[in-house]
C-alpha cells in the first residue's frame, strides 16, 4: 500500500491523535527516513485540522489516505481525501500560500490522474492548506467537475468550510469505494531525467511503467535484457543485445535500469553520443546524490561519470589499448547512429580521431577482449537518424557475421534491419521490441500521426486523429503559442521551445536564439530564465533527442516544406534555400524527433511569412509555402490551437481571509 496510513473518516475521529501521529513516525522509520520534532508537530497540526474539517462536514463515511506515495515526483502527498463527490489531494504548509506551493499541490493532482487508475475517472481537486485562516470560495464555482479542478488555498481553520464547499458544488458522480482506490495500481511514467535519478537510487523498472495495461512490453523487455545477461554470464558467451524500438517507447530507460541493475557490480557503463543527454543526466544525477546525502559532490560527479559515458571517447580511449576495459556490460544508446569507418576515422572538427574502423566495429573489439563473458546493449531507435556517417544497425550485423566470438539477440524487426535472414549466431526475442509509446501519458497514437504525417499518409493520419483526442494543435501566431505553453503547462510541468538546426529564417520571425547550456535548460525552472519554460531559447533536435518536455511548442522551418503535393527537404546555403540531396531523409528524421519530445501536448507555430504581395518581401519566408504548411497539419487533424485551449484560470493565491 502506497499509503503511510489510511482510514475512514470515522476512524479518523474516534483514533487518539497521539496514535495516528506514532503510526506515522513508524512508517517513516520502516521507510528508511530519519524522524524528527519538526516532523511531529507538522503531523499533529494536520490530523488535527483533518479532524475539526471530517468532523464538520459530517465525513465519517470518507477515506482518507495519509502520506501517499508518489514514485515519480519521490514526494508524497501529505493527505488524499476521498468524499463521495471528488478527490482532494491536500498539501499542508505552515507558511502562506504562494503561487509556487499551490502549483506544488496541483502537481500532485495531476500525478495521480495520470498514473493511479483509481483516480482517473473522478474529479480530481488541488488543495493548500497554509497558515491558520479560513477560506473563501471562488467568484465562480468549476463549470464541470472533470479531471484535476484549478488549485484552491484555505488556511487550517477553513478546511471545514472548503470541504462544505466541494459537498454543496460538485454534482454526485461514479461511486468512490476507499477499500478499491487505495488497492488500485499506479504505474508512473516518468520524464528520463526522473527515472535516472529514480533507477539510480535503485527503483526497479517494473514500478516505472505506464498505467495502461498495453505498455506492459516495458517490464518484458527489461525482463529479456535480464535474460540475455545471465545466460551470457552464465555460458560465458559474448553477446549483443538488439533493443529496438519506436520513438518514446523506453529503449533509453530500458537501457539505464540493465547499467544500474544486477550488471552494476561488475562494471557497467550507458555509452551515448548524444552530448546534451549526458550533460542533464550527470547534472541530474550529481544534484540527486548530493541531495540524498549519498556523498560529496566531488565523488557524485566521479560515479555519474564512470556511469554516463561519451561513447567516441570511451572508444578512442579503449582503441589503442591491450587490456580489457573495466566494464563488462555496456549500453550502447542509438545505436544505428553509431559512425560508419570513413566517419570514425574523421573525428571530429574539435578532435582528430585515433580510429579505423567503424564504432561497431572498435566496441566488438574493445568488449571481446574480456575473458568469459561480455554483453553490449545496442538500443536501436526507427527513423531517428540525423547525421550524416551513420552506420546504420547493417553495419552490426556485418561485423558480428565476420567475429566469431559473439552472438546476438535480437526481435524479427531488428533481425530485419541487420539483414542477415538465417544467421546462425542470432536468437530472437520478440520482447526485445518496444512497440507501445510510453512518452506520450494520455494518447498512443501521437508516434504513429506523426509517421503518417511524415510520409504524406493523409487519410492514415486523419483516422488516427479521428480516434483519440490528438496532442498537437497548430497556431500561426507566435505569443499565442507561447501563452498556450504557459496554460498547458500546469502544476510543475515542463514547457520548452523547440526547432530544426536548420531552420534559419526563424530569426527573422523573432525566434532563432539557441540555448547556451543544456543542463540548465532542462533543469532550472522559472523565473530562472535559463530554464526552458522562460520560453526564450529554443532547443535544437541536437539539443533534445533523448529527452523531453511535458508540452513542447515546435516552430516550424522553411527546411521542410510543402511543395507540389509532397514534403520537400531544404538546406539554408548563402542567402536562399536549396533542395537537400542526400540530407533529405535527416531533414525529416529531425522533424520526427522534434514531434515526439513532448509528454502532453505538443503546440506546432507555423509563421505566417513574408506575403508575395508586400513590397519588401522575403523569398526565404513565403507565406505560401507556410500556409502550405500548416494547412496539410490541419488537413492531417491537428487541431486549431484558437479553439482548443481555452486561457488558463487564475491559480493566484487569492482564496485565503
């Protein structure tokens, strides 16, 4: 049970307060978690205002749960109140309210909306309770009382009064049973940034899954990697582990839980290219370790590093060596990126390279060094290749064909990228396949719109919209995208700007700054403007594959355009586009990625451009090609974003006497 402790109303009332105070400092010890007086007395003060409040609202039937549990936010919630109207989930503070803890409680709120399926279908209230005041209810009571309602604040000695309040508004709905609720699963999925640091303070993967029951294959697939690991221990075989898998589906988290799993013992390393992805998680990680007490800075940063390692650096450093490298598993992330030899030879502009061979090729040699037993985790993603020089997941298969000590495992789709149908060294496992969308917390069906969009499947996507309420809305206006952002963007969730590396006529539309610093972009929140949801900079596909936001507002490029019926790929070379040659299939990749970061929705800005009608027009922004544009979104169904989002209410914390 998630909960500390959890009784009726009636219980609540005829309980000695004394008793549910020591309850609670009990369970705080069997979870590890040092008590204290301050602790104590912030109890008290709560179980006693729940009891001056059930007892006023005549709630002996009620449930209330104290002390739940949520595993994403590694916060708990300090009351859940259960009436046969709504769920009201309670945060006390002994300070006032401010506009940072009402979003605190609104929060927890929506965490329980979307990952306990006990509460999904019921009306879902934020409250804070701060200081010792009364309540005054809104100007206008909730029009419907679906989903999370807006947060409201009262002070201890209004809680009655609130409570009264919620029992004379809400209408009576579906029937809430207290025994189901605090039975019911909650299965979260969190952000990548959360479930490193989760994973890190060994959380296992199985509580880190999606609440619907067809996300069920990220358990599977962990469980496969899990097999494939002690059968190569086991057998002391040599073995590649193919993950392959669709945008959002987990391959990334997958791929953290093996490096910080059983394997961690006997050296484990997460290799990636992907600079930006290492930055926020090692910040991610330091800042968690440094905050749990687990050690200094100095010796958090040492781990993280040892765990979150650049791959071209770990290959280089191991290429010219002799001896086995102290890891023994490693997960080789986006693998299909990895550089082909003309490539790995080349380096980098920054960093002349000591390699020969292709990055698969050197990893092969570098891990087949170990005496006994050796496993790489290749996490394969589809149709995210960006750059030039990338190997592709053929590369793998050709160098396991021509070394014989390795084998493979992998699902049909991956046997079917490595193109060697009938290999004697390759075992499948369909669960190695992640097929169910997990990044997306509402809707499964954003990945596959975005695929059929991609390609110009306009009657595939527009029946994929028809069936769901589809998370991407378009806007031409540029302050309405970013006022959306903000409203979309509830309790503590994420809100960035993203755009193509090679949109370069979006300065001229008042957007094109890039992000100075990955880690405080992901990390800080406003009003540091650093952060992403001051909504100044944007972040690249560079910036962000790999990670993500809670709502993303994309602006789209002249690089990928509508032109004769069909999507055209571009290139910004002087002063004017030119059609993109071989880059085109990147060009459309990097859309794809940036359609598939966002959590919730995603706001899609088309500008409007330059009209051909104005006398200081701009070739390199035409209104048409735009309108070209956000009309086939539109024609795809995505909605328009005027209708769809009505302003956000006031949160202020403007409730309390």
């Amino acid at each position: 049970m998630r909960a500390w402790l959890s009784c009726t109303g009636f219980e609540l009332l005829a309980r000695d307060p004394a008793d549910i105070v020591g309850r609670l400092a009990a369970a705080q010890q069997a979870h590890g978690y040092p008590g204290s007086p301050d602790q104590d007395f912030a109890w008290r003060g709560q179980v006693a205002a729940l009891r001056q409040a059930v007892a006023e609202a005549d709630g002996a039937a009620w449930t209330l749960a104290l002390e739940y549990d949520l595993l994403r936010l590694e916060k708990r919630v300090d009351a859940v109140l259960l009436t046969d109207r709504a769920i009201l989930a309670l945060e006390f503070k002994t300070a006032a309210a401010t506009p940072a803890a009402l979003a605190e409680a609104e929060d927890y709120a929506l965490d329980l909306r979307d990952f306990h399926a006990g509460s999904r279908r019921h009306p879902i209230l934020p409250v804070l309770v701060a200081g010792e005041g009364g309540f005054r209810p809104p100007p206008q009571p909730p029009l419907f009382w679906d989903g999370v309602l807006q947060p409201l604040a009262c002070g201890a000695a209004g809680l009655g009064d609130l409570l009264a309040w919620v029992q004379s508004t809400a209408p009576l709905g579906g029937a809430l049973d207290g025994a189901a609720w605090l039975a019911a699963p909650y299965r979260p999925v969190p952000t990548i940034v959360e479930a490193a640091t989760l994973l890190y303070a060994r959380n296992g993967v199985a509580e880190i899954a999606s609440a619907r029951a067809d996300a069920a294959n990220l358990t599977r697939t962990a469980a496969a990697i899990s097999r494939a690991v002690a059968l190569a221990r086991q057998e002391k075989a040599k073995t590649v582990v193919f993950v392959t898998g669709i945008p959002g589906a987990g391959k990334t988290l997958c791929g953290l839980n093996a490096i910080f799993g059983a394997a961690k013992q006997d050296g484990a390393a997460f290799l990636t290219g992907n600079a930006p992805l290492i930055a926020v998680l090692r910040a991610a990680l330091v800042r968690d370790a440094v905050l749990r007490g687990e050690c200094g800075r100095a010796e958090a940063e040492r781990r993280v590093k040892a765990a979150l390692q650049n791959v071209h650096r770990f290959l280089e450093d191991n290429a010219g060596a002799a001896a086995a490298p102290p890891e023994r598993m490693i997960v080789f992330d986006e693998a299909q990126r990895a550089w082909d030899a003309a490539k790995a030879r080349l380096g980098t502009r920054n960093r002349p390279s000591r390699l020969s061979l292709s990055e698969p090729g050197h990893t092969l040699d570098i891990m087949g060094r170990h005496e006994g037993w050796a496993v790489v985790v290749a996490l394969i993603g589809q149709g995210q290749e960006i750059n030039t020089g990338e190997a592709g997941l053929a590369e793998w298969g050709r160098v396991i064909e021509s070394d014989s000590r390795w084998r493979a495992v992998a699902a049909p789709r991956g046997q079917q990228g490595l193109d060697v149908p009938g290999a004697g060294w390759l075992a499948l496992d369909s669960a190695l396949d992640l097929v169910t969308p997990i990044r997306s917390i509402r809707e499964t069906a954003g990945a596959a719109w975005v695929d059929a969009v991609l390609r110009g499947a306009v009657a595939e996507a527009r029946a994929l919209a028809a069936g769901c309420t589809l998370p991407f809305l378009v806007t031409r206006d540029l302050a309405a995208m970013r006022a959306a952002l903000r409203g979309l963007a509830r309790g503590q969730r994420r809100a960035g700007l993203l755009a193509s590396a090679g949109a370069k006529r979006l300065r001229a539309e008042g957007l094109g700054v890039q992000l100075e610093d990955v880690a405080d972009w992901f990390l800080r929140r406003w009003p540091d403007v650093r952060g992403s949801d001051a909504l100044e900079t944007i972040a690249t596909e560079y910036d962000c594959q790999g990670l993500e936001l809670d709502v993303a507002g994309l602006a789209w490029g002249g690089d990928f355009i509508r032109r004769g019926g069909a999507w055209q790929a571009r290139s910004f070379v002087g002063a004017a586009w030119q059609r993109a040659g071989k880059d085109a299939t990147f060009i459309r990749n990097t859309y794809r990625v940036l359609l598939t970061r966002a959590r919730y929705e995603t706001v899609i800005w088309v500008p409007r451009g330059s009209p051909r009608a104005d006398p200081f027009h701009d070739p390199t922004r035409d209104a048409a090609e735009m309108d070209a544009v956000a009309e086939f979104l539109l024609l795809c169904g995505a909605r328009t974003l005027e209708v769809s989002t009505p302003p956000r209410q006031d949160t202020a914390p403007a409730l309390l006497l």
